[in-house]
C-alpha cells in the first residue's frame, strides 16, 4: 500500500498533512527516512514510524458488525453498497473481507476480519459450525416442522440439509422462530423453510460458534470483538 495512503487511513492526517510530514523526513520504513509518498509499503512486515514513534498497525483485525438490510456481504459491488464500504477507512487499511455471507436483505451478526486462518476454519464445511438465525415466518411453524428440519429436509435442487435445530418462540399466522444450522448453503434457511411450504419474511443472524451479535449494536454499526471473543472463535472446536 502506498505510504500517504497507509498514514492517512490510519489517522494521521489529510493525504495533503501526510505528504508535508513526508517532506519534513518525520517518517521512516525500517529505520530509513522516505520522502515519497507514493512509495509501496507493508505495514504488517516492515516497521514504520513517524518522528520515531512506531505507527500502530496490527496484523490482525476481528469487527463483529449488525448487519443492516440492503448492503451485499461482499468486499466489492459495482452496483451498490458493501458491508466493507461501512467501516472507517482506519479499518478499511487492513483490508478485512466478511466471513461467509448474508443474503441483502438478510440482518445480524456478520464476522469481517483478515485472518484468512481463521475465516476458512470458520467457514469449512468439516467443522460444521453452528448458525442461529431468528426469524418471521409468514404461516404457522408447527411441530412437525421441528421434527421435519432435525431430520433434515430437502431443498429445490435435491439436496437433503443436514439436521436443523427449530425452536418455535411464537406460533400463528405469522410465527417467530429461532433455527439453528451447521451449513451455509445458498439461501439456505429461506429454502427449508421452502420445503415445508412456508416463507420467511424476515431474517436475522444472532449468532455463529461461541460469538453471539451484540444486541446494543444498531443496524450498520460495528464494533472490534474483545480479546475474550478472539480467544474463543480461536479455540472453538464443534462438538
Ligand atoms: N439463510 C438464508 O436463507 N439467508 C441468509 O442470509 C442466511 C442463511
């Protein structure tokens, strides 16, 4: 990434301000006054430091967001807005990507890192994490839905889910529901909920392995998770 870029994403000033601390010689790559500002650096390999002070940059960032509706769980979208286009450019500069997806117009807990270890480990299909998901139901949810998703259903193209864990929470025309699931096929809980020949009218992901979404996180707000959550996404092995 270019210097100017690096220090001014990371809050030391305009590109403009950053380009006359260059000029100034108040920055250093690896012990070595750099001027131009266009020159390529890594942040999490070599040290950099502005008038001797080492400019914070972990190798690691971990944000757990509230996903709001009508954003794409993507780092790029030609044609609107990405979860990646809500986070402060201080947070951008670490070039983060969302762990697994949320459909559009889906809500809720959504896991944006750089720890490419740690999203594949979360996302193998092996490990079988468990999603909760909480969602409206325009129809009524009935035992013999539970029964039917902790066998495991089939969807539109044949295939046959592994079992889900349903928890009716409010039963009628529309029904609330909790469903908890190890697999991240395609629009998966829209689909079994398909299959039963119901349609969710609202989604809403509340949690992923041991990280559960920080309710007094408004829609489209993100906060970095603590030391503790990073710790336990780290150890987190499926039963
Ligand atoms: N299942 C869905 O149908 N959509 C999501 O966004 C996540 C799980």
């Amino acid at each position: 990434m270019r210097l100017d870029k690096l220090l001014a994403n990371l809050g030391y000033g305009s590109r403009k301000e950053v380009k006359q601390l260059l000029k100034n010689g108040a920055v250093q790559v690896e012990g070595e006054v750099i001027k131009d500002a266009k020159r390529h650096v890594d942040p999490a390999a070599q040290t950099v430091t502005l008038y001797g002070e080492q400019v914070e940059y972990k190798e690691f960032i971990y944000l757990m967001m509230n996903k709001p509706p009508g954003v794409l769980s993507a780092t790029e979208d030609p044609s609107g807005e990405t979860v990646i286009d809500l986070l402060e450019l201080e947070d951008q500069v670490y070039e983060p990507f969302p762990v697994g997806r949320l459909d559009k117009d889906t809500e809720g807990l959504l896991l944006i890192t750089n720890d490419g270890q740690l999203a594949h480990r979360l996302l193998s299909p092996k490990k079988h994490v468990p999603k909760t998901y909480f969602a409206v139901i325009d129809g009524e949810v009935t035992e013999e839905d539970i029964l039917a998703f902790g066998k495991g259903v089939i969807l539109d193209d044949g295939y046959e889910t592994k079992p889900g864990e349903l928890v009716i929470l409010k039963s009628g025309i529309r029904s609330d529901i909790e469903l908890t699931i190890t697999e991240g096929k395609f629009h998966q809980v829209k689909r079994m909920f398909e299959s039963v020949g119901k349609k969710v009218v609202y989604l809403k992901r509340i949690s992923m392995g041991p990280l559960k979404l920080d309710e007094t996180l408004e829609l489209g707000e993100y906060r970095e998770l603590t030391e503790e959550e990073v710790e336990l996404l780290k150890d987190y092995q499926v039963k």
